[in-house]
C-alpha cells in the first residue's frame, strides 16, 4: 500500500529560540521556588548579620624618625640613619607578644583605676586569662607601613567602639614609651662606655707625656747645641788619638785617649736613641690626644642628645571611637544573600534544565520521529474528569463542545490527509510507555470517525493492560447496585465475556466477539478482557493476518489500540498488517530519550509512523512557561467555539 510523502504539517524551518525558550519557560516554571530560595536566603542573610556581634574598627598612626629612630649602641655611635630594613624590623616589635602583653597589662591596671579615679573612664577588656587577651590582641589588631614612607597603621577591632580606640591608642603609645626607654637605656649605656674610652686613654695620654719629660730631663733632650758639642769632642779626641799614635806617644797616653773616645761615641749613641723614642713618643701622644678629643667630644654629644632625647616616633593620628561597625549591615546581608541565592538558584534551574528533556513541545517529538505532530490535546478539567475513566472520549459525543473535542476533531481531519486514500485502513495507536491515553485517543478518534459516517472498529490489542475494557467498560452493568442486592440463592453467570483471545483460540467468532459501548453504539469495539496467556493464545502470523482480512471487509477503518511499544513484543507482530501508527506522547511524562528508543525500536520493527500526537497537556502551564506552541490557544476557547 502506498502512501503520500507530502506533508503539509511539516515545518522543517530551523527554530534557534528553542534552546533559549526552554531556557526561559524553566525559569518561568520555576520563578516561585527561586524567589522562595531567594527570599530564603535574604532572611538568612539578614539574621545571620542581625545575631552576630558588630565589631568597630579604630586606627591610629605613628611616624618614626629616620635620623634618630630606634637605634641600638653602634647606631647612636655611628650616627646611623633608619632604612627598610629598620621600618620593618618596627612592625615586627609592634606586633610582638612582649609588647601586646604590657598593652594588656596597662589597660588592665587603667581598667582597675577607673573604679577608683573619678572621671577615669575606660572600656573593659575581655573577661579571660592574660595568655588568652594576648592572642586575643593578637588576632583583633594588625600594623602596616604606608607605602615605602616611615607611617605605620595601627589598626584595632573590638566589639565596643571605645575599646577599638583604646587599643590602638594604647599599642602606639605603649610602642612610644618603650622605645624612649630603650633609647634612655642605650643612650646611658653609651656614655658609660664612651666615659670609659676617655679615661683610658686620658691615661695612656698620662703616662706617656710622663715617659717624655723624663726623656728629655735624663738626656738634655731639650738641648740643640749639646749633639753639636759632643760630635766636635769626639773628632778632636780622634784627631789626638792619631797624634799619639804617630808620635809614638806612651801606650799610657793612648789608652787613656782611646777609652774617652769610646765613652763618648757610647753617649753619643744613647743619646741618639733616646732621641728617637722622643720622636716616637711624640707621634703616639699626638695620635692619643686627638682620639681623645674625639672620644670625648662624643661623650657631649650624647650627653647632649640625652637632655633631649626622643622616642624616635609620634603619635601623628590618635584613634578615636568609631561611630559604626565594619562589615556589611544587615539591610546590605540580606540583599546580598537574596541576590546571591537567586543567582544559584538560577544556576541550579540551568543545570536541571539542562538535564530535564521530558516533552513538551511539538517539536521535540517531530525531531525525533521525522513525522509531523497531527495535533495537541489539552488536559480537559471537569466535574468528574478524575473519577469517570469514560470522561475524556464521552465528550466527542453529539451535543458537546469543549478543547478536547476541538483537538480531536484537529486529529481526525490531520490524519486523513495522511492516510492512504483507499478506504479499509488499519490504524495503530501506541505509545512508549503506559497510562500515555492511548486508549482514550484510539475511541475519541474513532467517534469522531462515525460523524463522517465511515464504519468504524476498535480493536483491543492491549492484551496486557485491556485499555478499551478499561475504558468504556462494555461488560460492566449499568445495575450494579441491583446486581448487589440480588439474594444469594439466585444464580450468576461468572463466566468471563467472549474477547479476541477466544477467537484466536478457536471458540468463539467474530460475530460473538463483537459489541459496543452503551453511550456510544456505532462504533464497533472487539475487546480483549482477559489477561493473555500464551499457553492458550495462538497469535502466529497466519492468524493475526486472517483476523485483519477480516476486518477489512467489513470496516472503513480499523482502530487497534495495541501495547506500549518497547514494553510488549507481541505488538511488533502486528506491524505487517497495520497502515501505519499513529504515536500517542503524553505531555512531560516521556523524554526525548524514551522517544529516541521508541524510534529506533520501531524502525526495527519496519513500523510506518503516520503521526504523532502530543496529549494531556495543562495549557494554562504551557501557556505560563512560554513555550510558543498554539495550544495556549486552547484557553480561549470561547473565541473559537
């Protein structure tokens, strides 16, 4: 049987909003719980902010003195000026635990005085043991340089803004004081050592001024002319030494001459040498007394520097109490926490958006099957619509008018067009999963084919679930209160109705099978109502296509409610002897992954797919989520009545 390929329903137009109008219906969806997340977290940030104790923020700041700040003994001696290395050796005083702990104890004695002193008035330190209030100084303050200049920052937080200040007061003040006693204490140290320095070499210089005038008293050092002197004797005792000598002088004469001249050469030697020493003496006592001198000098100076000494640093900015708390307040918590929880919460929407593929546009199935979407059935909602199963396809009968009847009409006329022209057509209507409506759709669309008065057959080929004898219960009694109150001694027939399944038994015929709905009478319905059994079912081939054959001779069209198509074999049986299926999808109940397998299950099966259908869709949701599809259209129904 051939078929036509033209299709006027399809819209192969690429459609690039619809990842963004996913995107944006899962944010509509979801709007309330992300603007209850939101709020949540507002509030969270609000009381989070509102319960936990402010704390304040004070600072204070102090400048070193480069020429004379904080110098140890070779320093003050050398006249050392502060660099980096001096500046950042400062902050690591300032953050010591020695100096911490006397802030600690300075305001603890101030704190104990402020009970005694009137007008004395200081903020109370934490209640805990000294080891513990240093840590805690420790953590609550912190210094800084400012950039490459000699200020450093105090900084200090506390939970009462008088207590921040006085901590950071306390910290430059203490440092302050401490330094000026250490440079008090250096700078006496230094002029003791300097004091020393003098009087040793006052005494060197003493003693070898000494040495030097006795040099000179012992030797007529003093005396120019005396070398003079004694040289001009000794060559005239030389001179008459060689007289004697060569006037063959008596050895008397000679000798005495001879031992003359040797005392005064043992003089003249002596003399020199203590000349010498002089001239030693002198460079050493010139040498001694200038070092003196500058020793000494240094001593003034010190001495000097000491009547004014400073600390090296000041206190530029005393710190005072600050007015508000650091840190974000709770108006400014709560709107960063709803801001910041919404945006997660949006995240969060776009990651399970991401995930969530469930159908809910025409479109998902129509790329999926290659095959057009031949309508959209709206959920109808009605007096009894959730407990009468016969509610849905008892609308398609004379008299009444609503969306589903509207949609199901739609459905018929779609898949006329898409049905073979000859008459005697086998239609399968399946699904992918069960409770889609498949059975509902297969007996609204079969009324709907008796309005056009073509002969018209449903059969039930759900053998596993009986959708039709569910739905339309043909073998229920309407007297069913009767049937209760009957005696017991009256006699019931238990015996299960005829169905398919005695057909293809052998025991019953067609004509013994068949029967209708008490609403609706012209549409032949060949139900199966009890549960399949294989040992007592014979559904080969030969049979299926005899039970076809004859059908076709009697009807126009032939509706076969068959089984959930991945879930049940036996309906892949059936495909040679069906025109086509028509796919029933029910409305975010399937994925597009549910519907991929379906697919290729089916192309397994060389099942043809005339048409899809998208049922049971909540149009005022659709409509909410902005997906675009016509069914929306659906809540004006009064407009197109």
């Amino acid at each position: 049987m051939k078929f036509d390929t033209s299709d006027p329903f399809r819209n192969d137009s690429p459609d690039v909003r619809l990842d963004l109008l996913n995107l944006a219906a899962a944010f509509r969806r979801n709007w309330l719980k992300i603007l209850l997340f939101a709020l949540l977290g507002g509030g969270a940030g609000y009381f989070f902010t509102s319960e936990r104790d402010p704390v304040y923020q004070a600072q204070s700041v102090i400048v070193l003195q480069p020429e004379n700040g904080t110098l140890n003994l070779l320093e003050i001696s050398e006249n050392y000026t502060a660099t980096r290395s001096t500046v950042e050796t400062q902050l690591d005083i300032l953050q010591s635990t020695e100096l911490l702990g006397h802030v600690i104890d300075t305001l603890g004695a101030e704190q104990a005085a402020a009970g005694v002193i009137p007008g004395f008035s200081k903020q109370a330190l934490p209640a805990m043991p000294r080891e513990e209030l240093i840590k805690w100084l420790s953590n609550a303050s912190s210094v800084k340089r400012k950039g490459e200049s000699y200020a450093i920052t105090i900084t200090a937080r506390a939970n009462a803004p008088k207590l921040a200040a006085d901590l950071a007061n306390e910290i430059g003040q203490t440092y302050i004081a401490r330094q000026l006693d250490r440079k008090k204490a250096e700078m006496a140290i230094a002029t003791e050592i300097l004091t020393a320095r003098t009087n040793v070499l006052n005494d060197d210089l003493f003693d070898k001024e000494r040495e030097l005038a006795k040099l000179v008293q012992s030797w007529q050092l003093d005396d120019p002319d005396l070398d003079a002197r004694l040289s001009s004797r000794i060559a005239q005792l030389k001179t008459q030494h060689q007289n004697a000598v060569s006037a063959n002088a008596a050895p008397e004469t000679i000798a005495a001459l001879t031992a003359e001249i040797e005392a005064l050469d043992a003089d003249y030697l002596s003399r020199t040498l203590a000349t010498i020493r002089k001239r030693e003496l002198l460079r050493q006592i010139q040498s001694d007394r200038l070092r003196h001198d500058q020793t000494f000098e240094q001593l003034l100076r010190n001495e000097a520097q000491a009547s004014v000494l400073n600390a090296g640093a000041h206190l530029v900015s005393a710190a005072h109490a600050p007015l508000q708390p650091i840190g974000i307040s709770a108006k400014t918590s709560a709107a960063l926490g709803f801001v910041a929880t919404g945006f997660l919460a949006l995240l969060g929407t776009f990651i399970l958006a991401m995930f969530d593929q469930r159908v809910r546009t025409t479109k998902q199935i129509e790329d999926v099957f290659d095959s057009p979407c031949l309508a959209t059935v709206p959920l109808v909602s009605g007096r009894g619509s959730r407990r009468d199963k016969q509610y849905f396809y008892k609308q398609m009968l004379p008299g009444i008018s609503s969306n589903f009847t509207r949609s199901i009409r739609q459905l018929y006329f779609n898949l006329h067009i898409r049905l073979p022209k000859e008459s005697n057509i086998v239609l399968g209507v399946t699904s992918a999963l069960p409770d889609e409506g498949k059975s509902t759709i297969a007996m609204s669309l079969a009324i709907a084919a008796t309005s056009k008065r073509q002969r018209v057959a449903v059969v039930d080929f759900d053998m596993w679930h009986n959708g039709i004898d569910r739905l339309t219960d043909v073998f229920t009694p309407k007297d069913t209160k009767q049937k209760a109150q009957k005696t017991t001694d009256e006699t019931v027939d238990e015996s299960p109705p005829p169905s398919l399944q005695d057909w293809f038994s052998g025991s019953k015929s067609l004509i013994e099978i068949k029967t209708t709905s008490p609403d609706v009478e012209t549409v032949d319905i060949y139900p199966w109502t009890i549960r399949m059994s294989e040992n007592k079912t014979n559904l080969s081939e030969k049979n299926i296509n005899r039970l076809f054959q004859e059908l076709r001779k009697k009807y126009d069209l032939i509706i076969v409610d068959t089984a959930p198509f991945m879930m049940v074999s036996e309906v892949a049986e059936l495909t040679a002897e069906l025109d086509g299926f028509l796919v029933v999808v029910a409305w975010e109940q399937v994925t597009d992954r549910i519907l991929t397998d379906l697919k290729r299950t089916m192309d397994l099966a060389g099942a043809e797919v005339l048409g899809c259908l998208l049922n049971r869709v909540d149009t005022k949701k659709q409509s909410q989520y902005g997906l675009g599809d016509y069914v929306q259209y659906y809540e004006r129904s009064g407009s197109y009545s």
